[in-house]
C-alpha cells in the first residue's frame, strides 16, 4: 500500500470551530477553550479508499477578509475546508469571498474544496440553514456536511470528503 502525502488548509472566520475541529479529528477530543494565536499544523495518517494517505492539516489563523488567505495558502495545498458556523450569518458570508479569493489567487476555476457548516449542535441560535449551505455548495462545484466538533458529529467526514475531491481531480494518485 503506497503512501500519498495531502496538505489540507482549513480557513474560515475567527471562533467559527476551525482548531476545535481538526483536534476533535486528530486528537479525538473537545478543548472548551483552546484559543491559539498563530498557525500551527496537525498531522494524522488515515485509511481512505484501500489507500493510506499522511494528511498535514494546516489551521490558518486569519481574522478577517483581507488576511484570511495568506500566499502560502495558496501554493502546496491540495485541499481546503472553509468552514462557516450555523449560528453566524457573517461567516457564512465570508465562505464566498475566501473561495473567490483562492481561485483568483490559483489562477483556477475549481480546486478541491469541502464548505463545512460548524456547530451544528446550536441549533437553537442556528442562523444559517442546511439549504443555503448546500446551494453555496453546489453552485461553487464543492462537497458540504454540517459538524458538531463538541458532539462529534460529521468531523471524520470532512477530512474524507476533503481526500475525495482531491482523488476526483488527481488521476491515478498523482497529487504531489
Ligand atoms: P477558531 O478560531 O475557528 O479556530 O475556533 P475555535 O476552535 O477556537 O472555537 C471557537 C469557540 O467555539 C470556542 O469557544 C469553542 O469551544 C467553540 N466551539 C468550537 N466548536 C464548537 C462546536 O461544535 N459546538 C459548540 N457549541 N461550540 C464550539
């Protein structure tokens, strides 16, 4: 079985769930409050599709419009996970600017991508529904699944569908 090595950046608002997600995925848990201020990157080795793949998840710390992509965000990658949180409409909003402005920045019409709609077990302050996720999805060409990092709900299932559209447009495990 080869060994095929997939960097994965997760961008999206600030406190829309962006580490809380790749912790609860590579460390199987849920820290109430971990708050970095600085990029760091995760690394887990996972079995998809009778191959094994050795992901490096990147967890941006951009805040706003103009930082949340970095060049070096933009160069290398092969999948992204823009996450939005069901309960704040602005940052829905904000998933349609950072997947403009990765396209633009690659010089591509379409790149692997999952729009991830976090915090699912809000529901009660819920602002954006499951709908308007899936249309964003689906008029961008990307995959989309609703999360809960804190009642692991749906969070392995990003990283899969991340590697799926990956594998989708990378014939024959070429990405390097
Ligand atoms: P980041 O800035 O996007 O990396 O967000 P964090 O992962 O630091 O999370 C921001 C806040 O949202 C923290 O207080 C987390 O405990 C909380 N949070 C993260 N994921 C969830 C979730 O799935 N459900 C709920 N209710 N809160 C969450």
């Amino acid at each position: 079985m080869s060994t095929n090595k997939r960097r994965i950046a997760v961008l999206g608002s600030r406190s829309v769930g962006k580490s809380s997600l790749i912790i609860q995925y590579c460390q199987n848990e849920f820290v109430e409050s971990y708050y970095p201020t600085i990029e760091s990157t995760f690394a887990k080795t996972v079995n998809f599709k009778n191959a094994e793949y050795d992901c490096e998840i990147i967890d941006t710390a951009g805040q706003d419009e103009f930082s949340i992509l970095n060049s070096k965000h933009a160069i290398g990658i092969h999948g992204y996970v823009l996450v939005y949180s069901v309960s704040s409409r602005n940052s829905f909003e904000m998933i349609q600017v950072v997947y403009d402005k990765i396209i633009n920045f690659c010089g591509v019409t379409d790149i692997p991508c999952v729009i991830v709609g976090s915090k699912v077990d809000l529901e009660k302050s819920r602002q954006v529904k499951p709908e308007e996720g899936l249309k964003l999805a689906t008029d961008n060409a990307t995959a989309w699944v609703e999360t809960s990092a804190k009642s692991n709900i749906n969070v392995g299932r990003v990283f899969e569908l991340c590697l799926s559209e990956i594998e989708k447009r990378t014939p024959n495990n070429q990405a390097e």
